[in-house]
C-alpha cells in the first residue's frame, strides 16, 4: 500500500470523496431534523389541502350565479350564514346564496368559488350584492392544489431546514429517516503540543489548538465529536490512539507536526489500521501540501498539517465536503455551488505559481463607498493572528498565475 | 397604550430593536462558544509566540555570521547540535556556529536569524557552508509578533467562530463570558389549527407548521426553543399561555389567524401583560403585514401572521435581528451587511407597489451557461409548497416599483 503516490490536485482530492459511503440511516423525531440529511424519499401521505379552502376573506358561492354581474348590475345573492374558522359547512350551498367564509375557512359543499369581501356590499335584508362575477376555482384551493397526494416532497440527499420542517408538519410527519450524523476523533500530535489548559506555558511548547479549532468548525459541518486527545508524536502512541478510536467513530482525523518524520507516521499509523487504503499522499495546494487521505475499512482517515491556519483550511476545503458524503448529501447543492460566497476587489496583487492552488486569507472590509474589498493577509508563517483577523479566504486556481489590485475575486467566507 | 399606532415600514421596525437590551452574560467553557458572543473585551493575557520561533527549517544563527556570504564565498559556520520540537535550547550560541531548528522549534539565546535549510550544504566535519545571508529577525516570529500581551482580541459583541476558538485556544482561556442564549416560548393559535400529531385531519383543520418551522429557524439564529404550544383563540387562554411563558422566556411569539378579531386578540394579550408597552402594529411589507412588536418590561412579544410562509419570512426579517439584540451582537457585524446574500439574474417581471417593501419567494438554479437565475414563485395565497420549492427570497424596496426581466437581483437565501 506505502508505495509511493503523486501529488494529487484540489480537484481530484474532491473527485475521491466518491469512494466514501453514506452511513447507515436513522429515525428521528421532527423536531430534531434541522441540518440533518434525508435518506429515503419522502413522499406526501397526503393532500394538502384535503379540503376546498378559501384564499380570501368573502363569500362561497357558485361561479354561476355572479356571471354577468356588473357595478350596474350586481348580481343578488341570499346570505346563508357562515363557515367559521376551522369548522366544517354545515350544508350544501343552496344555488342563489352565499355563505361568508374567512381566509384558510373551508367551502361548503356546492360551492366553487369565493368572492372576494370587496366585491361584495350589503343590500338589506339578508342579501348581498356581488359586483363582479368569480370564474370557478376563483380565490380557492381544491384538495391536492398545494401538495398532491403521493407526490414527491423530498429526495434522499435533501439537507433539512426550517422550510422543510414545515413542510412535514403540515402532513402530520412526526419522524424522518435521516443519515446518521458522523462521530469524528480529534487527534493532535508533535513534541511541542501541551494541553490547552497547560499555564504558563513552558519556553517551546504551544497549546493545542487545533482539536478546539477543527471541533467547532466540523460541529458547524455536521460532525459530532467524540474523542479529542493530544497524543505524543511517536508512532506506537498514535497507532494505538487510533485502533481505540476506530470502534466508536466514522472519521479519525490526526493534524499535528510538519516535519518529514511527523508525516511519516501519519502514513505509518494508517498502514497499521485494519483494512486500510492510501488515498491522497499530498495535495498541490498552499497552505496544506501534506493533507493524507486514507480509508480503513468504511471508516475516514484525516491527516492534516499541525499548522493551525493550513489545518482550518484544508478541514473546510476537504475534510467539509467528506462529512457531506458520510451524511449522505447531495453533491450538487447549494454549498459546492458557490453560494454563501461573496464577491469583493482585491486590494493588493496575489502572485501565484501555475500548477498550485492558492488559498490566501483575506479580511473583508466594506469602504464608505459601498465597495467591498479583500485586503489579503501575509503574516509569518505560523501566525495564529491570522485566525482572528481573517474573514475568509480567496483562491487562486491552479491554472491561474495570480490576480492584480482590483480584480474582482471570490470570497469564501468561515464559518 | 392602544392608541392606534401608524403603520410602520420595515426599515423603522429594524430600527425600533435598538429598545431591546442584551440579556445578562453567563461564563462558558471554550469547548461550547462556538455561535456564542463574547459579552466583554478579550484581551491576551500572555504574549504569542513567548519565546523566539522558528518559521522555516533550517539553521539559527548570529545574522552577522553571514552577512556577505554567496555561491561563490560562502560563509562557514561550525554546526552545535540541534533544537528538539517543543524542547528549550541547551545553550546558548556561540558566535561562528550554527543550531538545527525545525519550523517551530525555539531559538538559542544569542540566534537572532534561521538561515532556510535550502541556502546551507554539509561542507564535511560538523561544518556548513551558508550560500546566502540573512538580515537581523529574518525567517523567526520574536516573542509578541503574533500577539502581543494585553493586545485587544475580541471586542464585547463578537460572535465566537471556529476561527476565535482556535485562537482563545492558543492563549489558554479554556472559559469565556458570553451573553446568555434567549429563551423562546412559541404560542400558535387560531380555531382552524391542530397539533401536529393529529391523524387523520379532520375537514377544515390545519395541522400547526409555525411551532416547528419558526423553532427551527430561531435555533438557527441562536436561540433555545422552551415552550411550543397550540392555543385556542380566545383571550383569556391567550393572556394565560402568555403570563405562564413570562417568567421562564426572554422572547414570547405569538402567530396565527389573520383576521382583524385575532389581531385584536394579539393586541390585547400584549396590553395584559405586566409593564407592556407597543412598539409596531403593522409593517407595510407583502407578505406580513400585520406584524406586532411590544415589550414587557425587558422581554421582547411578536405577533406574527399565521400563514405560514408569512410568519417564517417575518421571523427572518425582524426576529432573527431581535435575537442578535439579545445576545449582544454586534449590529455593523456581517450578517447585517448583506454577506450571505448572492446576486442572480430574474427570470421573470416583478411588479410591486410603491411605498411598500415586497418579499418575493424565489427558486434559484444554475444553468448550463454557469448563470444563476431566480424564478419568483408565485403560488396561491396560502400553499405550502412555496416552503418547500423556495431557496430565498428577492427584496422588493419601498421606493422601487418593481424589476424586470433580467434585472440582477440579490437573493436572500433561507436558512
């Protein structure tokens, strides 16, 4: 398996994500749906609505009896009482009357169309004047007009949001079979990695920063996270930490160290797993270069740079999209199509270098003039100020050789 | 109190919810921040890096040592051991000799200056050869370069993102003060509506949709869901569901019916609760007009249409930025400027009244051509399905009559 691969580009990494499966489905209660992932169609039990419903305030009447009717010549009609709201009609509609309904109220038997209250005045008496004729159908819902029965709501692959919940409400679906969402373990390796709570913070160590980092970023994505640990940067130690890890996650994912030695191990460590397979031994993308991809069994395997601002892009460039495909999500949604990016003018030259896919922190600000601009950050390698001061990032495709000072760019947003 | 109020427009109504005050802070562990917002400055109570770091692998050195050297005249320095990751430099180096250090790695007192692995080659007998020369802090991160110590980090009203917890992380804060989350009681009611477990659904009934799809969106936007309950339309039970949900919520909405009596009745519920006071009685928007917003004493009161593409556009449009208020967030922050939003072409004419701020329900989709185009749907007063086909919605200002065809537009998504 060890034999040696290519480095890969952005693309192809994404294109593999393919050979992850969908984990297996669950049933949970609607309340509970919001961002989770259909995994069998859904099909409506019934019609909506599964009443003729008025969709105006006025009076039931049949069609026939206002054609003609003009302001000169208002057609004359016997009030004949009143559906109230939520009740049934308590009679069919007699021909020559009108039966006062409410928006949402349902339509007596009989009746085919609703006209609408301002068309309406009274004459004395019990009768009304209706000054402009209704077609049937007018102003009304027949059963099955909203939702047909038995039609298709909603896909396998369907994301669930508040719509959506509505939706399922209103044909009483009290429970959805979504797929189950993925428990992830968060390893952080290298010598120079202490625990967050460490203080003070001996001369060569730094925190560990990315289980916290890649935690709520991958919790934001889907993820439920089970184990977080901080494991010493030794091979034994590792292989170890994950064999536990295996039986209670979907997806290991092990940053930590940038040293040749470090990465390694990373391969090393999935070597040792149970059924493994290689998949991406480098990636040709800056920062991230050494991201490893690997599978055991059914099961994900992460490598990722230690480099906090390299880790939290390369989670949201390719770890995201692969807890997409565990929840059985649809590929072409509306997340890899762009959207919730932004456009802005970059405010500086981005050299790049053909054959690499740049990703470049930027923070966004907006001027006086409404313009929305990128102001790209260059800190030092390593600067974990770059995580609080960037807003998103810009790409510079791998056959692109960088953009000038006011291009119009792609912003992507963090989470 | 009841004094009748001019209709507002959307614009007064947002700024209107500079009323309602942040809810007290609370202090949590960083493992859970993530959408939380810091309720007072953060500032770095140590310096980062805290002591002098590699960034690149290579050599520490006097920079002095290597001032003028080239291919041609390399400088020579005697090589002294090597820095281990994470562990302090043994000694001190001495003038003339060079320290291996990893990307990383501390500095030997007396270094100031890694000269790259790429410009050193072995010149035999623990002696290298510099074919380059560095400046004076070149390729290194002095202590404080990245954060300095009681530098400002994050401002009272941040909304804490992966990217804040990585760098909180870094800094050891393992606990954070952070606004407290709201707490929402959602009351539906109107004769016609039932709970959403009813099977079947009598004629004339309609099961309750608000509950669960406005729950899901406030979840969303940060809230926790307490009460959902499904109140006749009466006053006094009303006013009763209201006064039990006070003591326990920060937020109650009330939604449901359409007709003028209910409106009455959300009106008068608000003037039955303690220390209440009316703010909004009717906004000129399509759809949602008769939106109600009061205050008793610090708690914030909605009355929303009931129909329920209506009661989620209004939730989005005015709720969701009342519970930012709530939580303290900051109002100049992202999501207030439009981020989030894409632009799109329209598919179809959209005519509008002037003085009136129309929400248009719109399906998106990406052509062949790679454009993106919003379809405005316009579907029967009242249809549910528009939840379910309606990726966002298009805005329609007060002072436009209207777009055509082909006319860019920005799309609002739903969440």
């Amino acid at each position: 398996m060890s034999k040696f691969l290519k480095v890969k580009t952005a693309q192809q990494v994404l294109a593999l994500l393919s050979e992850i499966r969908p984990l297996p489905s669950e049933t949970i209660p609607l309340e509970r749906a919001r961002g989770r992932t259909v995994a069998s169609d859904i099909r409506a039990p019934e019609a909506v609505p599964h009443f003729f419903r008025a969709t105006m305030d006025g009076f039931a009447v049949r069609a026939a009896d206002t054609f003609g009717a003009s302001e000169n010549l208002p057609a004359l009609l016997t009030t004949a009482g009143e559906v109230l709201m939520g009740e049934c009609a308590k009679a069919p509609l007699v021909p020559g009357t009108a039966v006062a309904v409410a928006t949402g109220g349902m339509l007596p038997e009989g009746a085919n169309a609703v006209v609408m209250i301002e068309y309406t005045q009274p004459a004395g008496s019990g009768v009304i004047e209706v000054t402009r004729p209704v077609a049937p159908g007018e102003n009304l819902l027949a059963p099955g007009d909203d939702i047909r029965m038995d039609e298709k709501l909603f896909e396998r692959g369907r994301l669930l949001g508040p719509r959506d919940i509505g939706v399922l409400a209103s044909l009483g679906i009290t429970e959805i079979e979504v797929f189950r969402r993925p428990r992830v373990a968060l390893i952080s390796t290298g010598d120079e990695i202490v625990p967050v709570q460490t203080h003070p913070l001996p001369p060569g160590k730094v925190r560990d920063i990315n289980t916290f980092a890649l935690a709520a970023h991958m919790e934001a994505a889907g993820a439920e996270i089970g184990l977080r640990a901080t494991v010493p940067d030794r091979l034994e130690e590792l292989v170890s930490a994950c064999l536990d890890a295996l039986p209670g996650h979907d997806m290991i994912v092990l940053s930590g160290g940038s040293s040749v030695g470090t990465r390694d191990y990373t391969i090393k460590t999935l070597e040792r797993l149970p059924d493994s397979k290689l998949l991406v031994h480098g990636v040709a993308i800056r920062p991230g270069k050494p991201v490893i991809l690997g599978l055991s069994g059914e099961k994900v395997f992460w490598g990722l740079p230690g480099q906090p601002v390299s880790a939290l892009i390369t989670c949201r460039v390719f770890v995201a999209p692969s807890l997409d495909r565990l929840q059985g999500r649809c590929e072409a949604g509306l997340r890899t199509d762009g959207f919730g990016t932004f456009q802005a003018i970059l405010d500086r030259r981005l050299p790049s270098v053909h054959g690499r896919t740049d990703f470049i922190p930027v923070t966004v600000s907006i001027g006086e003039d409404r313009v929305v601009r990128a102001v790209p950050i260059f800190g030092k390698s390593g600067a974990i100020s770059i995580l609080a001061r960037a807003d998103g990032y810009v790409i510079v495709p791998e056959h692109a050789e960088g953009y000038d000072r006011g291009d119009e760019v792609t912003v992507h947003p963090f989470v």
